[in-house]
C-alpha cells in the first residue's frame, strides 16, 4: 500500500516539495508516554538534517 505523508520540513532530508520520502517513519510522543492530547504532543523522529543548505531544495 502507498501512503502519501504530507511534510513542510524543508531542512530534512526526506523533504520533496511538501511530501515525505522516507520508506518508513517513526512518529512519538514527545515525552515517554505513549499517549498524545493532540498533534503538538507528537514528533517526527524520522527527521534528519540536510547536510548544508545547498540541499536544502527549493520550491
């Protein structure tokens, strides 16, 4: 099945003009519980930094 995963990070290396490319992504909690009230209690924590801002792509 292809999901398609919205994403406005465009300092991560999976970013591809508002999509995510990664195979795979792990979403957390922000602390060590395992329940969410809402998005901004949530992370990416497939994110990882481009390398310089030359990879940085542009819009």
């Amino acid at each position: 099945m292809e999901v398609s995963v919205k994403c406005s990070v465009a300092n991560c290396k999976y970013y591809s003009h508002l999509e995510c490319t990664a195979e795979a992504i792990e979403i957390n909690c922000d602390d060590t519980s395992m329940l969410a009230s809402d998005s901004m209690e949530t992370c990416c924590d497939t994110f990882t930094p481009v390398e310089s801002r030359e990879e940085i792509p542009e819009e």
